[in-house]
C-alpha cells in the first residue's frame, strides 16, 4: 500500500491534484494506527471516516471513498516509515499535529488502548516531527481534557 501511495504521490502535479492525494494520505495514517492491535472495529472505521470528512470538508461519501483508497493501498504496504516521510514533506507542523490528535481520537473509539496502539502512535508523533509536549496535548485534546 505504502509503495503504491508513495508512487501515486511522487511526481505529483503543482495544485489541486497534489492536494487530492492529501486525504488518502492522512486516511492510511491513520489506518495504520487504528489496525495494529488488529481489532479494527466500526468506530474506529467511522472515527476515521469523520476525521477525514472534517478536515477536507468531504461528504461522507468522499471520505470513505478515501478510507477504501488508502485500504486497497495498505494492502501493498512496505513500511510505515514511508509513508510518514511522504507526510513530512506534505503536512504543515499544525497538520501533522492535528493527524496526532485525531490518531488519539481513533484509536479511542474502541473504548480502550492497547499497548500496541500507544507505542505506535507514540511513534507517529516521533516520525512526524511531533514534539512528546505537542504529542501530549493532542491526547489531552483527544479525550476533552
């Protein structure tokens, strides 16, 4: 998925067609997190899907549309240091703070965080660039703290 989405996003033309990879990024961000306990559940699905609604003003429709994209892609994945790399030259340090945040939001949509869920978004915060005071008050955000 990772290779697939890196290559869709390579080469990438100036405008609005650079912009509309922007969502299937963030939606496979955030898969990864939601799915590595593997208990990816129809709260984290909808978590994600608002998530990706919210930020890119979609219809629920595109939004999922994005899900199902950055799905297929996960399929292919080869690392997920990739596509955090491909995040960092796209996000603005208030975009990639906003993915924590909302990251921290899916994964408690279950009701509970493992400790696989946790450590990886921990290290989401980390290859984005994300300060541990950013990746703090995001939670706190999160969970209306």
């Amino acid at each position: 998925m990772l290779a697939r989405l890196l290559s869709l996003l390579d080469g990438a033309k100036e405008g609005r067609e650079e912009e509309s990879r922007l969502p299937t990024l963030t939606a496979a961000l955030l898969l990864e997190i939601a799915r590595c306990d593997d208990a990816f559940g129809e709260g984290e699905r909808t978590a994600i899907v608002d998530a990706v609604a919210a930020r890119f003003r979609f219809d629920r429709r595109e939004a999922e549309g994005a899900l199902e994209d950055a799905s297929r892609r996960r399929e292919r994945a080869t690392d997920f240091w990739e596509i955090t790399t491909e995040a960092n030259r796209r996000l603005s340090v208030e975009e990639k703070i906003a993915v924590v945040e909302t990251a921290w939001k899916v994964i408690d949509a279950d009701g509970k965080v493992s400790v696989h869920e946790d450590a990886l978004i921990r290290r989401l915060a980390s290859l984005l660039r994300v300060t541990h005071t950013e990746m703090i008050a995001a939670k706190k955000r999160a969970r209306g703290v």
